[in-house]
C-alpha cells in the first residue's frame, strides 16, 4: 500500500497521545511521510478524544485521509464517529470491556470487526492503564513491522517513571503484538519509498524551534487554547539559551512585557488566540505607533467569545488586519504547513525589527497542533536582520543631544536605539509625537507621521507572498493557513478529470499581494475561496483590493472541523 491510516480513539486520558507518539516516532524514523490529527475536547479529563494518523510511503501529506484502515475504538464513540470512513479493506478492533458486541452498529460495508482485549491483557501486567501500549503492539503486528524497533523509543518514554514501569510497557507492547500474530489476522505491507529521516512536530512546535533559532530570548504568554503548548514549551527550553519566558497574569500584561522587551533590544514575542488577540489590541496599538517591533503568535480558534475552544476556525482575520483603534502598520504572515511555521517565525522577527511594527503569524488550531513529517530545521537558512539599529559608535557623529528616533526618511523607516545608548536618547510615547517623541499637535507634523508608518510597510515580501500550483485556467481555489491540505488534493482530483485547477494559498495578508493575485484571478474562469469563518473574511478582503468581483464565489466551513477535499470537490463540481 501507498498509503494507510490509522485511529486511536477513546476518552481523555486514556493514553491516546502516547500511542500516537511511540508509533509516528517508530514511522518518521523510518521515512514515511506521517499527518496527525488530534480531535479532543476541552476537558482535562472525559469526553470524547482520537489520534488520526495518516501514513504515505511516496509524496508528503498535510491533510487527513477521509478513509480509515485501522481503528482502535477504546470506547464506542470512535466507532460511531469513523464507520461511514471504513469498507471491506478496512479492521476495527475494540475493548472488549468497554464496547459490548450487541450495541455495534449494523455494518453492511465489509469491515472486519474483531473483540479486542487490550484492558484484560494491560491488567494481566498489574494495571488497566497500560491498555495503550497493548493497542501500539496490535497496530505494529497488523503493519507487519519488527517488533523490537519498537522497544528502544517505549522505554524511552517511560523510563522517567522508573525502570519497572518502562519494562511492564514493553511487555503489554509485545502481549498486543502476540494477540495479533495468534490470530493470523491479515497483514498490512506498507513500505516506505521516501527513506529520509524526518521530524515529526506540531505547528505550535515547529514556531518554538524556529523562535529560539531565530534569536528570540523573550516569551510573554498566558495559557490559552490551542496556543499554550509554545508557553509550555518555551518555558522548558528558553533557559537554555538565555532567555526568559514569562507566564503573565493575563493577555493585557503579557503583550505589554513583549513590547518593553523588544523596546530595551531584545526579541520578544507572545502567542495567544482569539479571546487573548481581543485583549491585546490597545496595547498593539501602541507597538505600532512607537514603532516597536512585536511579534504575536495568533492560533485561531472557534469563537466568539469562549466559543468552541478545542475546533478549527479562521475567523481573526479582520482583528488582526484592523482590530486596534485608529491606523497603525501591521504585518499578518500566514504559514500552510509545520515546514514554513518554523521559518515563518525567523521571517517575523526580521520583519518586525526592519520595519519597526506588529508582525502577526496567523496560525490556526489545525496548524497548531496538528503534526506533520517536517525537514530537520537548518541553521544556515536562519538570517537575523535587526534593521535600522543604530551602534554605538555611530551616536556621537550625530551632534545631538536627542536622537531623531522618529526622523522622516526616504523609505520612512527611522533609525533606532535601545535605552542606554549614548546619545541615543529620545521619548516613546504612545501621543502623536515628533522626530524626537516629543508630544505634538502640530497638524503637518501628525500628516507626515501618518505617511511615514503607514507607508513604510509598502515593499514587505516574503519572497513567495502566494504559493501558487497548478494551470488554473477552469478553476482557482484560493486559501490561507491549514487549508492548505484539502484544497491541494481538491486541484489534483480536478486536474485529473481535464480540469484546468490551480492553488493560490496566501502566505501574506497583509500588506496584500494584490497585484499578482490579480493576475492569476483574471486568467481563471471560476474562483472559489475556501475558509473556515462564516463571513467569508479572505474573500471579503480580495474583493477589496481586486476589481473584478463576478468570479469570486465563498466556501464557507464554520461548524469546527476542518476542511477535508471531499468538502471541495462537491462544492466546486456544482460549478465547474
């Protein structure tokens, strides 16, 4: 098989992410390209919760299968939820303790049903919580894998929790596995065409590898869901590169101490989500009117308010393009996949020091902590360019007792200086100011002000603002963030059928790449926006910096699951 997936579902707390580690740390080293999709609940404990890992032995994946192979069902649910995805190729194996034989579900599409006693086997060891690594040695004997490729990483771990209880692992591992092979059930040949050594992270991991490469030695953060993985990850690692992460008493404080941070030199950053972007506005106002640089991590969550705090949404488009009162410059960088999270970040901090502004990374909760197979980070594509910081040495020819720290220029980029500089002395307030930060009414000077930060913004690029594939001539489906997946599998199904389908997925949103959007708009015959809000905010946006409007229909997905191409398919064919 080219390709196979595989789900772990039960409630929360049941071991299911250990599952999922052990088994994609086994797989990624081997090669294999792997996608894993996490679908929990808000709960620290209960409710229902699964692992969708998706396998590909020839080409990279950053979607979910919409087919499953095997399915653990630690309870019934996972049953309920997944049967609609199986068929006669497909084998569900349940707890026998927990899901009884007569409230299965009447199957009529030949999947294999077979009782499993993961809890009976887990129990035989001393303890029912072991069931998991009975249910990873059931999987790794369906896939016909080695068995003793799998010991060294269970010990791994669990070997913080004692030598003991490392071992009884491994033996509920190879109990699992013996059950399998007893069976003589059918295996699974799936070999791996790839054979590169990859990592296996998160979005929300994949940033905090990219910020502490980047230079970043200040984090200020207050847990929020989906983004307090990049607190609680900073906050182990950030010592060990001589930085400081702080866990703030709510959102206000923490984007204050980011911007005092990067105000005395240092670069600083804070992560939130949707509620946290809500509070920090005024506060990034002032980042943009002292021209302070700032980097915020925004992973979009269902909303408004609390809303739906563990489901997909992109609905913070417009906050962060316009959310602060009055105007100020801001820059709104949006990755598709775990690769560009992690250099995205190093491009944020470059851009927030060179223009001197807000830089947003516009993530979203299947970004965040969905896991993707990724290149190991390389160092020599990780530039730091702090702009237009002024050294020491360079102070004293200036003859001034005060630094211009807001002087018109020509690219309306002023020098700058960080407190304690010699003859760099200036004022930062967040009062309409003059070149030296000194409060001022003066009508011209607040009209050059205004031109000087709105302006300076005008020639941000990211290199590949839109990552463009495909012809396009029939069909154009545009994105942004973790839709990037679906709608990439969407064109290939379409371009199969002779339908000339091309991707445009936004990678900067702002300032908006409209000039060569435009082009690739006018070639299309139809145009289809795909987002998960339901205003259609990207859409909305395009229709605002692009004349032509008749073409431009909304795929509107906002009920909490993310996008899946079959979604696409149906939508587009009805058009096309």
């Amino acid at each position: 098989m080219e390709e196979l997936t595989i789900v772990i579902g039960g409630e929360q707390g049941e071991g299911i992410e250990s599952v999922g580690e052990v088994l994609t740390k086994v797989l990624s080293q081997i090669g294999f390209s792997l996608y894993g999709f996490r679908n929990f609940s808000s709960r620290i404990k209960g409710g229902h919760s699964d692992f969708n890992l998706r396998i590909s032995s020839e080409k990279e994946i950053y979607v979910n299968a919409e087919k499953v192979n095997i399915l653990i069902a630690f309870d019934k649910a996972s049953i309920d939820i997944y049967i609609d995805q199986m068929d006669k190729n497909s084998i569900i194996l349940y707890d026998s303790k927990s899901v009884k034989p007569d409230s299965l579900p009447i199957c009529e599409n030949g999947v294999l049903m077979l009782e499993a006693p993961f809890q009976e086997l887990a129990t035989e060891l001393g303890s029912a919580i072991m069931k998991n690594m009975v249910a990873l040695g059931m999987i790794c004997a369906l896939i016909n894998h080695p068995a003793g490729s799998f010991h060294q990483v269970i010990q791994d771990r669990f070997l913080k929790k004692g030598v003991k209880i490392s071992q009884l692992n491994i033996e509920a591992f190879e109990k699992g596995y013996a059950f399998i092979k007893e069976k003589n059930l059918f295996s699974i040949p799936l070999t791996t065409t790839i054979n590169s050594k990859k990592m296996f992270l998160s979005g929300n991991e994949a940033i905090v590898i990219g910020a502490l490469a980047s230079g970043c030695r200040f984090m200020a953060g207050y847990p929020i869901t989906p983004a307090s993985e990049i607190l609680e990850n900073l906050i182990k690692m950030m010592p060990d590169f001589g930085g400081v992460v702080v866990q703030a008493e709510d959102e206000l404080s923490s984007v204050a101490m980011a911007i005092g941070a990067s105000y005395a030199g240092t670069r600083s950053m804070t992560a939130t989500s949707g509620p946290g972007i809500s509070l920090m506005q005024e506060a990034i106002g002032l980042s943009g009117a002292v021209e302070i640089p700032l980097v915020i991590i925004d992973t979009q969550r269902g909303g408004p308010s609390s809303g739906l705090a563990t489901k997909m949404e992109q609905s913070d488009l417009n906050a962060m393009l316009g959310g602060t009162h009055g105007e100020i410059p801001r820059i709104v960088i949006s990755p598709s996949t775990v690769q560009e999270a992690m250099y995205d970040i190093g491009t944020a901090f470059n851009l927030a020091e060179k223009y001197q502004c807000p830089v947003f990374i516009a993530a979203d909760l299947v970004l965040a902590t969905s896991k993707q197979s990724a290149e190991i980070l390389d160092p020599i594509r990780i530039e730091i360019d702090r702009g237009k910081r002024v050294a020491d040495e360079e102070l004293p020819y200036l003859n001034k007792s005060v630094f211009d720290r807001f002087a018109f220029t020509d690219d309306h980029i002023s020098p700058r200086t960080i407190p304690g500089q010699k003859y760099g002395t200036h004022h930062a307030t967040g009062i309409e100011h003059g070149q030296t930060g000194h409060p001022t009414e003066d009508y011209e000077n607040r009209k050059k002000m205004m031109i000087k930060r709105m302006k300076k913004i005008e020639t941000v690029s990211l290199g590949e603002d839109i990552k463009a594939e495909g012809n396009g001539e029939d069909l154009l489906i545009i994105g942004f963030g973790s839709t990037f997946g679906a709608i990439q599998e969407a064109c290939e199904e379409f371009n199969k059928e002779g339908i000339k389908t091309g991707l445009a997925h936004i990678r900067l949103l702002h300032p908006f790449p409209a000039d060569q959007l435009e082009g690739m708009i006018n070639k299309a015959r139809q145009v289809i926006v795909v987002e998960n809000n339901f205003t259609g905010q990207l859409a909305n946006v395009i229709k605002q910096h692009i004349p032509e409007h008749s073409k431009i229909q909304k795929l509107s997905k906002f009920d909490g699951r993310p996008f899946a191409p079959s979604d696409i398919l149906k939508f587009c064919k009805e058009l096309v």
